[in-house]
C-alpha cells in the first residue's frame, strides 16, 4: 500500500483491516476506531481519492492502493485549509471523531466539485456542473460522519468556509 505517499510492504492476517493495518501496522495512529461497524464514519480515509470507512475494508483487497490519512492532509509545513478552518471555527470538543470528519470533508468537497449529486441535490441541474454546497448539502454528505459532543455547527461552518 502507499499511505500518505509513502511505499507499505505489509505481511497480514489476510482479515486485516485497512483500519488495524494502519493503526496496528504502521503506526498511523490518527485514523480512529469507533464503531468498527461502518456506522460512524470516525476511519475515515481516502482510498484511490475517494472516502471510505476503513473499517469495512480488507487490507488484501487493496494492495497497491494509495490511501490518504488525516496524517497526510498537511503539506509543506502547513495545515489542510480545512484543518486550518475546524481550529478557527472550534469545530470540534474532544477531537475522537475528527480526523474522520477531516478526511469525508476533503472527499465530500472533491465529489461536489465533480459534479455528483447527493440526496437532497436538485435532480434537473446539469449533471456536468459542479454542486453548490449549501448547508444542507454539506448536513447530507456528511451525514455518515457522526460526532457524540454534537459539535456539528462548527463542522458545517468550516467547511462552508472552505467549499467553493
Ligand atoms: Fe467528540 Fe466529535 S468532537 S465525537
């Protein structure tokens, strides 16, 4: 695997998680197990780009995959700009659920600007364009992310902050 831009050679158990084989593994230890369910969204990664929760996925399916972790969303000494927008906006209160948060934000935003529609997106616009993020696209598409201290305004208020 290629996580965070660094080359893996793993042998597993071949029913590892992508989730243990980050965290027990590799020592990637940002990425965090909830429910290990898929019900709450706390392992989220980017998997080829797209968000998935980790904990559903076998790290043997995904050999030569290139995952991204909340570890590998700041660059060149900076903060994501949405790392930089959940501090300024206090989007968070005991942390546990917000590298999850991080990384479905940076997948959501990257589906929108592609154009793919969520639940509550207007079925008649061109399907080419790009979706407006308003509040309550934001509130669908992060919908599988959940936060027990509630701190969902902030969340949504900093990813308005960084959506185009
Ligand atoms: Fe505590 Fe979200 S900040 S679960």
């Amino acid at each position: 695997m290629h996580v965070n831009g660094i080359a893996h050679t793993l042998t597993l158990d071949h029913r590892t998680t992508v989730l243990d084989a980050l965290r027990e593994h590799m020592d990637l230890t940002g990425t965090k197990k909830g429910c290990d369910h898929g019900q709450c969204g706390s392992c989220t990664v980017l998997v080829d780009g797209r968000r998935a929760n980790s904990c559903l996925l076998l790290a043997v399916a995904h050999d030569g995959a290139r995952i991204t972790t909340v570890e590998g969303l700041a660059g060149d000494g900076r903060l994501h700009p949405l790392q930089e927008a959940f501090v300024a906006r206090d989007a968070l209160q005991c942390g546990y659920c917000t590298p999850g948060q991080l990384c479905s934000a940076v997948g959501m935003l990257a589906e929108a600007a592609d154009g793919r529609p969520s639940l509550v997106t207007d079925p008649h616009r061109p399907s080419s364009e790009p979706v407006v993020l308003t509040r309550s696209e934001i509130q669908e598409r992060m919908s599988g992310n959940l936060c027990r201290c509630g701190a969902y305004p902030g969340i949504v208020a900093a990813i308005e902050d960084v959506a185009p």
